[in-house]
C-alpha cells in the first residue's frame, strides 16, 4: 500500500514536470485525478485493513540518513482527507482550468503541490519530512501567484511566503530539539528517545508556532485571508481543506507520536488558542465582502475548533484519561475531516460562482438559485453544515467536541476547570457566529434579486464542475447520517495513538455517536433525519388534507414600491453590520464615516467603512519597524571602506579568540 | 646523521621566533623599499624553516615547499613589487590609519593573545608543534593588522602575503600536514599577487595614486 501512495506522489511530481512542457489541462488534472484516486484508495484499504505500518527506506537523501517513508494510521488517515479532496478538485479542475487566464502559471506547480502534501504525510525523517513541507509551501506559493498582475495577489503572496518561512524555522528547530544532541532525525529514533521537560516544552510550542502558522492560528493567521483566496478556486479548496491538514497533521504526530509524553498546561495553552482563533476568524468571516476571503476566515475558526479539541486530549492524557483523551481527539480529527468535506465544497461553489459571474464581490452577487440552481443546493449543504446544522456532519463532530468539553470539568487543576468552559463557550459563540456568517454568504450571494448585470447573466457551470461539488454534499449528508463511517477510518488512528485500550473512546455505533459509556447522551443524525422527514411528510398531509382549496400562484406583496432597484436589498455590508458594531472597536478596529452632501449638492451620500486586523498593529506593524529600523541602521555597513571591512572581521575575530582564551 | 631532540627543537624555534620578529619589522617600516625588504627577508626565514623541517624530520617533499618560498616569495614576488614602486614612483608612501607606535602595542599584544590562545587548547600535543602554532598564529594575525592599519595598496599586498607565510609556517611545522595544502597554499599566494598586481595597474591608470582612500572617495563614501 505504501508503494502504491509513493508511486503515486512520485508520478504527481513527473506531472508537475510535464505540466511544465506539455501544458495540457485534460492531462495534467485527469493525470492528478487518477494519481490522487489511487492513493486514496490504497490509505483506505489499508486504514479498513488494519495491518502493521509499512516502512521504506530509499536509497536516496543525506549520505547518513537516506529517505525514510512510512505508512501508519495517522498518515494514512490525513492521505485520505487530502487525495480524496485532491481527486474531487482535480476532476472539478478539468471544467474550472478551461476559465484560467493563464494556465501555464498553474498547471506545473497542482500535481507538485499534491506530491509536496502526500510526501510530507509520508515522510519518516526530519530531514524529507521538512523538504516535502517546504515543497508544499513553495508549489502553493506559486499558486497564489498565478494571478500576479494584481498587486493585492503580489502582497499577499509576499506575506504568505515570510509567514511561511518563519514557520519552517520553526519546525527545523522542533526537529532539531528532537533530534537531540546525538541527532537522530529519523522519527524512529525520535520515538525512542525520552524528552526532558524543557526541551519538550520547547518541542511542543515550536510545533505549534511552526506548524501553527500554516494552520492560520491565531495570531499567525494574517496571511491565510490573504492567499488562499487569491490562489485559483481549486487551489483554495485544497488549500483550506488539505494544507492546514496537513499543518494539523505535523502537530499530532509531534505532540501525540514523537513526544513520549505530554504536560498538562501545554494542553491550556493550546485551548486558549484554539478558542481564540475560532472566535477571531468567525468574526472576521461575518464581516468580509469577498466570498472567497469570507471562507478563507472560516478557515481559521474551523482549525481553531481542532486546535482546541488537540487542546482537551493534551490535557486529558496528561492527567491520565485517555479514554477521554481519546474522545477528544476523534473529536478532533473527526471535525477535520468534515471541514475538509464542506470547506472544499464550499471553495468549489465560489470557483463555480466566479467562474459564471466573473466576480467574488457579495455586493454584486445575488439571485444566483434560479440562474445556478445546482450549484446553489450544494452550496447550500455546504453552509448549512459548515453552520453545525443537524443532521449534516458539521453538527456530529461539534457534539462530539462539546461532549469532551462538559466532561473537562473532572479535570484536577484548577486553570483548566477555569478555561474548559470558557473555551467551551467561545467555541459556542463561534459556532452561533458561523451561523449568522454562512445564512450571510449563501442569502446575499443566492438569493433575492442580481446586484449587477453580469451576476443577472450568469449561467449554470459544467459537469465537471458540477459532479465534484455533488459528491462532497453527498459525503456531507453522509457523514452527518452515519458518523460511524467516519469514525471507522479515525478509530485506527486513536487506536495507534492512544493503544488499544482505548478504542471503545472511538464511541461509535454505526448510526449514533456516544462518549463511552455514556449512552444516555447519545446523538444519531440519522435518527434525527428520520424524525424530521417522518414529521415532514406527516405535516405535509395534515396539511394538504386540511386546506380545502388548491394552491395558487401570485405575486408577493412589494411593500406598495413596484418594481424596486435591487440595491434596496438588504446588502453584505448591512446584514454584517450589527455584529461588526458590537465587536467594532474589540476585534475590527472599523471606522465608520458618512460622507453627507451639502444641502443642494447633487452627488449621493457615501458611508464609508474601514476595518482591518488588530493582529497587524499590535503584533506585526511593530515587527516591521523593527527590522526596518536595524537593518537601516546595518546599511551602513554594507559601504564601508576594503579597510574598515576588513577591521571588523579582524574585530571579529581577535574577539572570539580572545573569549576561547578567557573561557579555557 | 640524527640530531638530538633539543637541537632540533632549538633551531626550529629560532627560525620560527624569526619569522614573527620579521612580522613586527614589516610593521615599522616607514618606507616602501623597507617593507618590502623586510618581507623578502621573512620570507627567506621561513624557506629556511621550511627547510629544517624537511631535513630534521627526513620529509624531502618540505623541500620543494622551501624552494617555492624561497623563489617566488623571497625573489620573484619582492622583484616585481619593487618594479611597480619604481615605475609609479611611490615609494615615499607608506601611509598608516594607525601610528607606528599603537601598532607595535597592538601587534605586542595579539601576539600575546595567540601565546595565551594557543599553548592551553592544544595542551595535549608536543611542546614544539604548540609553539610552533602559537607564533604562525601571531604572524598571521599580524599580517592581517598591517593590512588594516596600512592604506597603501601595496603594503596591503604584502601585509596579506605575511599572512600567507603565517599560514605556510603552520602547515610545515605541524607533523603529517598533506603536500597538498601547502601547493595550494603556494598557488593561492601566485593568483592573489597576479590579482593584485592587474589591481594596481587599474588603480594607478584611474587614479594616478596607489592610495586606496582615492578609491573610496571616488566611490562617494567619504567626503
């Protein structure tokens, strides 16, 4: 199973190459379809098989550490998330690539990204491990700079690359703390050495700084509404739904695989930031105007969520309750795994939307149900399940997340017994806020009348368009009916991480979910489902038996104002409006300004709104003036004399000599 | 024939002490004809040790390592900067950013940072080859001094060149050194003297000076 992933990440990369020459779109994506279906076939078999983890070691690399791959329960769990969604975006690519203005800016660098993805889960030294992440990141660098006429894509792509490299730095020092003194950068040897307290520390919060960063945590996410919008819509998808995958993906297998063991405030820590993070971004996602920014920000609360979930299974097992560790962490890669279903099909249906009206702005959009009828149900799913709206698979993994964080109140320490219930709470808050952000997106955008004359145009996209977002909203329904096929392929992951006696924490039945032992408090979305349409179907009747007269059509009452201009509908910017007044000087810092005509003046007045993020003036603007300021200052040296160039290094020099000779 | 130990240890430190007493004259020199004399004459010393070290210890191919410095650093390299300060007619020059006399101080006390450096870290090995590292130490470190109190050109040259010898008097006097590294640290000597050598032909065309502050003011760094 391993060689046929590695086979497939390999032809990926000789893709990407061909990509390069051949700039074929039917092949490059159809070749990236076919790729992505076979690994993704050969993680599931293997995670419904259950076998032993599977090693390779190429005879490539560093002369003292070849290439090391491996194939376990974890890996192959994240392979699924990332090549099932990288076979639905490359299909949907075949009809979405047709509309790329430049496709020899993008076809080259997809199959390279997907390679630089599987790599990374597959990797079991440091050494590939990194240079598959840089990979990643570079080949989704390229991709955000596909559209690089526009200077906000150059700026967001600059941000994106610093943002990307600082968390790189980081991750190499994770390593290199785990590697130890002796440095064994093969994940094997790092399993078996035992971490001390403070390097372990140090491991865990480099790990989640450096792969935190790519997650789009809070306050490292400046970068993630900025670039995954500007990549082209497939990218986006794979962007938001597998790259910070694969960021979570490198903080399980640190914090749960290579550390032996874990503290319980490193678990506060990751609570308090996951829980911010989800708050930050929801807000930030109520307020946006671009509907690919809008879910760029969901982004970030949605990893927030699984942050914190990480958070609860750091400190339960710490304090010794894997059971409930364990049901935290399905929690959390459960809720993963769905963001990764409905962000993927939601990034779809923006592609599919700007590809039909040319615009991503919501203050253009609208009335798109009737002109895009298809694309509007599976937006829909995806919205309503994004929103935590049972029965879908949204609402299952919440549950479970919020079953974990009532059971956090048997936890010892006392901070924790403080933060589980606040964070718990945030988390409420963001889920109530996703909501009022998702009706905002799929209301303004699909419903009620065009806002501009190319959205009255627009027309239903292809097939192949098409086919990919059905699937996802298939599999959203799905998952939410019949969580337990969700939890079949998570079950071996927790069963790998936290050992067998664990697995009952898996919680599953096949059609309900249930912390264990606890089935009092059981939830079945598909029992709910059932109810619903039984009652549905139920009401319909009553109904129609009772009502004596057929229905009849006729036009709805319009307020005594026929035929209004469809800017008196209600707008993006006005249906955000009460949630950005109340978080206004908090979370925004928005400005607010009405520019009112003089009296006999005939121009209109304008109300002019400005927000942006408080993290860029109180953490990244002071940064810039920092390095602004020193390296201004080292300018200096850079035109000094042959003579004085030389007096420093002599400087330099006689200086550190002088130290050894103190020191000895 | 064999030569006691305390021979052989004696006359390699004379040669060696020599070579850095000849550092510290290359820094007192006030004229060019001086400085390249006393470099010629450093230059010899160290042939010299070369040379003792070839046939104390019975290795020949230190022999053609002496040849070489006694060629090309002793005759070739002095002849030919001597026709350059003859044809440019600047051997007045030698212009110091530090005064004699804080240069002596300074020199005196790297030495003694190399001495104190050296003699504790490498307190495993012979006495000789300690010795030995702590004075190419202090020449090197000394070449590197006089090429940056020195702001003639020329006295740069031959300030990198006395560093040169510092590293060539390394490499002989420790025991198993490659043949190698001291053919290349030969050629890398030729080269940097031919690079120097176009150098100065450029500088002089430009600026009808080999007074490398010219250079900087044309640059526009000083006013």
């Amino acid at each position: 199973m391993l060689t046929a992933v590695f086979t497939a990440a390999l032809a990926l990369l000789l893709l990407g190459a061909g990509g390069a020459v051949l700039r074929q779109n039917t092949l490059v994506y159809g070749g990236s379809a076919a790729a992505c279906a076979v690994a993704f076939l050969a993680a599931l078999l293997w995670l419904l098989g259950g076998g032993e983890p599977e090693r390779l070691v190429l005879p490539v690399g560093l002369p003292w550490l070849p290439v090391q791959l491996r194939l376990d329960a974890l890996s192959a769990f994240f392979l699924l998330l990332v090549d099932g969604l990288g076979l639905l975006a490359s299909i949907y690519a075949l009809g979405y690539g047709r509309h790329e203005e430049e496709p020899q800016r993008v076809l080259p660098f997809y199959p390279a990204f997907l390679a630089g993805m599987n790599f990374a889960l597959l990797a079991d030294d440091a050494f590939s491990f990194l240079v598959a992440w840089e990979f990643m990141s570079l080949a989704s660098w390229l991709l955000v700079l596909a559209s690089h006429r526009q200077p906000e894509t150059r700026r967001a792509a600059y941000i994106y690359l610093v943002m990307a490299a600082f968390g790189t730095a980081a991750l190499i020092l994770a390593f290199g703390v785990l590697a130890g003194p002796e440095g064994g950068y093969a994940f094997e040897q790092m399993r078996q050495r035992p971490d001390a307290f403070w390097p372990a520390t140090l491991i865990a919060f480099l790990a989640l700084v450096g792969a935190g960063s790519k997650a789009g945590l809070a306050p490292l996410h400046v970068w993630l509404p900025l670039a995954h919008p500007a990549a082209p819509s497939h990218v986006s998808a794979l962007m938001s739904g597998a790259m910070t995958k694969v960021a979570l993906y490198a903080i399980i297998r640190i914090l749960f695989d290579l550390l032996d063991s874990v503290v319980w405030w490193w678990g506060l820590v990751f609570l308090l930031v996951g829980g911010g993070s989800a708050l930050l971004g929801v807000l930030f996602a109520t307020v946006q105007r671009d509907l690919k920014t809008l879910l760029a920000s969901s982004t970030i609360e949605n990893l927030g969520v699984v942050i914190a979930a990480v958070g609860l299974a750091i400190a339960f097992k710490a304090n010794g309750l894997p059971l409930l560790g364990a049901v935290a962490l399905v929690a959390g890669l459960f809720h993963a795994l769905n963001h990764a279903v409905f962000k993927g099909l939601l990034f779809l249906g923006a592609g599919a939307v700007l590809v039909a009206t040319g615009t991503r702005d919501l203050e253009r959009l609208g009335g798109l149900i009737h002109r895009m009828p298809y694309t509007a149900l599976a937006f829909l799913v995806g919205c309503a399940a994004i929103a935590a709206i049972p029965p879908l698979n949204g609402f299952a993994s919440e549950w479970l997340l919020f079953q974990s964080v009532i059971e956090g109140a048997v936890l010892p320490q006392w901070s924790l017994q403080f933060a589980v219930p606040v964070v718990g709470a945030l988390l409420a808050l963001s889920a109530a806020l996703a909501l009022a952000a998702f009706v905002r997106a799929f209301g303004i955008a699909f419903l009620g009348r065009p806002r501009a004359a190319e959205t009255a145009a627009a027309r239903e996209v292809e097939a192949t368009m098409r086919v990919p977002m059905g699937l996802l909203a298939a599999l959203a329904v799905l998952i939410g009916l019949v969580p337990g096929l969700a939890l079949r392929v998570i079950g071996p992951v927790i069963e790998a991480l936290f050992g067998t006696a664990a697995i009952s924490a898996a919680a599953g039945r096949f059609l309900w979910l249930a912390p264990p032992g606890r089935l009092d408090v059981a939830y079945s979305g598909f029992g709910l489902f059932a109810a619903g349409a039984v009652l549905l179907v139920l009401t319909v009747a009553v109904v129609k038996r009772a009502s004596r007269t057929a229905p009849r059509r006729s036009a709805p009452w319009d307020c005594g104002f026929p035929d209004p201009h469809p800017a008196t509908q209600y707008s993006a910017a006005g249906f955000a409006q009460p949630i950005r007044r109340v978080f206004a000087d908090s979370v925004f810092r928005a400005v607010e300004r009405v520019d009112m005509p003089a009296p006999g003046e005939q121009r209109p007045a304008r109300l002019e709104l400005r927000f942006d993020d408080r993290a860029w003036t109180l953490i990244y603007a002071p940064i810039t003036r920092a390095v602004g300021t020193v390296t201004e200052r080292l300018n200096v040296l850079q035109f000094l004399t042959i003579r004085r160039n030389l007096s420093l290094m002599f400087g330099a020099l006689v200086l550190l000599l002088a130290i050894i000779a103190v020191l000895r | 024939m064999t030569l006691s130990e305390s021979t052989i240890y004696d006359v390699t430190h004379l040669l060696d002490g020599t070579v850095l007493l000849l550092s510290f004259a290359l820094l007192y020199q006030r004229r060019l004809f001086g400085v390249l004399s006393a470099f010629a004459l450093q230059s010899l010393v160290l042939a010299l040790a070369a040379a003792w070290q070839a046939f104390a210890n019975d290795a020949p191919h230190l022999y053609i390592t002496a040849g070489i410095a006694l060629f090309f650093k002793t005759i070739i390299i002095p002849l030919a900067l001597h026709r350059i300060v003859v044809n440019l007619g600047i051997h007045r020059e030698v212009e110091t950013a530090l005064g004699i006399g804080a240069t002596l101080i300074v020199g005196a006390s790297l030495a003694a940072l190399a001495i104190v450096l050296v003699l504790p870290v490498t307190a495993a090995s012979v006495a000789l080859t300690r010795e030995n590292l702590a004075l190419s130490l202090s020449v090197v470190l000394l070449g590197l001094l006089m090429m940056i109190t020195r702001r003639n050109a020329v006295t740069q040259v031959v300030g990198f060149m006395s560093l040169e010898n510092g590293l060539l008097l390394a490499a002989v006097g420790v025991r198993g050194m490659p043949f190698v590294v001291e053919i290349s640290a030969a050629f890398a000597v030729m080269v940097a003297f031919i690079i120097f050598g176009v150098f100065f032909f450029q500088i002089r065309e430009r600026f009808d000076t080999l007074d490398v502050s010219y250079v900087e003011r044309f640059r526009g760094e000083r006013h």
